[in-house]
C-alpha cells in the first residue's frame, strides 16, 4: 500500500452544524514522513497533502479522512502527542471560556485557510483542541457502525469534567442540535442524534509517573487484529504501554517512535455499535 495518494478532499461542511461535537484527531510529531511510515504500517493509512501546508498531512483509510499529522511538535514547543479537536461557533468566545473556568490555552486562536483553532488543557492537564470553520464531511467516523476512530477522556472525576466541558463547548445547552451528557456503564457518555461521540471516565491520577493513568484524552482507532497491529507497532520502534480488556473488547495503548500514545481496538460492528449507540 502506498503511504500517499492523490485521493480528492471531502466535501466539507462547518463546525455550527456539529457545534461541541468531536469533530477531528490529529497528531503533533516532529518527523511528518518518519510517522506517516510507521502509521501506515500499523494502522494501513495512506497519505495526501492538506491545505494547511507542506508540514501537514492527511490520513486515510479505505479513501477516508481518518486523522491529520502535522510535523509542529518543534515549531509550537509542544509535546507529540494526538489531541482530538471540538467544533466551536466562535474560537475567541471559546477559548475565553476555558481560561474562564480555569482552563489554559497553550496555542492559539490561530487562523489558517479553513478556519481558526485554538490548543488547550482543562482543568486537569488533559489536553484538547478547538475548531471553528471547515470540517470534513466524508469523515463521519462517529456516525459507522465501523468506527475508525473515537475518543475517551480519562480524568479525575468525570462529572466534574462534563461540567468544565458542558460549559465551554455548549453541551446540554437545551439549543437545538446541542450534544447531551448521560451516566452510563459507570461513564459520562457524549451523545448527539443517538450517537455516543464520546466516553469520559474517572479514576486517573494527576500526578501519576505513567503517563498512561494521568488526565488525557485517549485517541482509540480500530484495526481488523489488535495483536498484529501491536507487533507491527513494536517492530518499527513503537512500545507496549497498557493492554485492557472493557466492555468493547481488547485495547493496547502504544507509544510511537516519538512519544505519541495512541490506543488500538478491534474492527468490528459490535465494537462499533458499541462505541456509538446503545
């Protein structure tokens, strides 16, 4: 498979139409053909250039917009790491309301040919990112029954969490359209138009030595063999941080080559049923 393609854009559509929802993931790295190497290996992505540049990229799978990678770990003084982006209105009035309620914005609002983003930490150092402007509307990934991806927020107390969130991003805001949080399976579940967009659980320790039980958002992407994807994974630099087994099947949280944790769950309709709907 080659790792780049020439596939043409999705069409797009704009953060107001899913405004609070998780609407991309993208990873920060330092060596943007060194990851695009070693994703494409694990998670059988090709690749195709973005309008934001020659330091940014597009994942895909199967000819879909999966994730963006962008070598501006340096650039930005940040660390590697994949963030999962919310839809904003407004990018400005967002970002306010983070540092309003004791959040920290570390980039931005910064402005680029699609729209405006901003990068940020809630109140317990899990870090997110903010979008006002276009989307990809032939992502989708929260609405397949085979999810490519799909985001976790692993955090402290997770109720204190769906208010810092709920307050930020508009969610149980009662307007129309507006995601709805829901106690489920001993998590807070984000959910629109019957879909689980996102889970938040409790439990992680902000002071914890392994990074893998601190507050963060965990990015999971599903593969067709969670075992074969960890040795490919391992084989070109990639380590083995945690192996679980939850109610949607067997995870392995992995760091790449440069420092990024990513988490792989199996392909499967149940899998995805599971992570959307109820």
């Amino acid at each position: 498979m080659d790792k780049k393609t020439t596939a043409h854009p999705a069409p797009t559509t704009t953060s107001d139409a899913v405004n609070g929802a998780p609407c991309w993931v993208s990873l920060m790295t330092r060596d943007l053909e060194d990851a695009q190497e070693f994703y494409s290996a694990v998670l059988g992505w090709n690749f195709r250039p973005a309008r934001l540049g020659d330091e940014f990229s597009i994942a895909l799978l199967h000819g879909r917009p999966v994730a963006g990678i962008g070598a501006l770990a340096h650039a930005l003084q940040v660390a590697v790491a994949w963030t999962p982006y919310f839809a904003v209105s407004n990018a400005d009035e967002a970002a306010s309301r983070i540092r309003e309620r004791s959040g920290t914005i570390a980039v931005g609002p910064m402005t680029f040919s699609a729209g405006r983003g901003a990068l940020a930490a809630d109140r317990d150092g899990a870090v997110f990112g903010i979008w006002e402007g276009e989307l990809f509307a032939g992502w989708g990934t929260w609405e397949d029954d085979e999810v490519p991806a799909w985001v976790r927020l692993r955090t402290r107390d997770a109720f204190e969490a769906a208010i810092f969130y709920g307050e930020v991003l508009g969610w149980a805001s009662g307007k129309a359209g507006s995601c709805e949080v829901e106690y489920q399976d001993e998590e807070v579940h984000l959910r629109c138009g019957g879909h689980v967009l996102a889970r938040l659980s409790s439990g992680a320790l902000e002071a914890a030595a392994d990074p893998t039980i601190r507050p963060r958002w965990q990015v999971i992407f599903t593969v067709p063999d969670v075992d074969e994807a960890a040795k490919v994974a391992v084989k070109l630099g990639g380590t083995i941080m945690e192996e679980q087994t939850t109610s949607l099947g067997e995870e392995i949280t992995l760091r790449d080559p440069e420092g990024g944790l990513f988490t792989i769950a199996p392909r499967s309709a149940d899998v995805g049923q599971g992570a959307l709907r109820t």
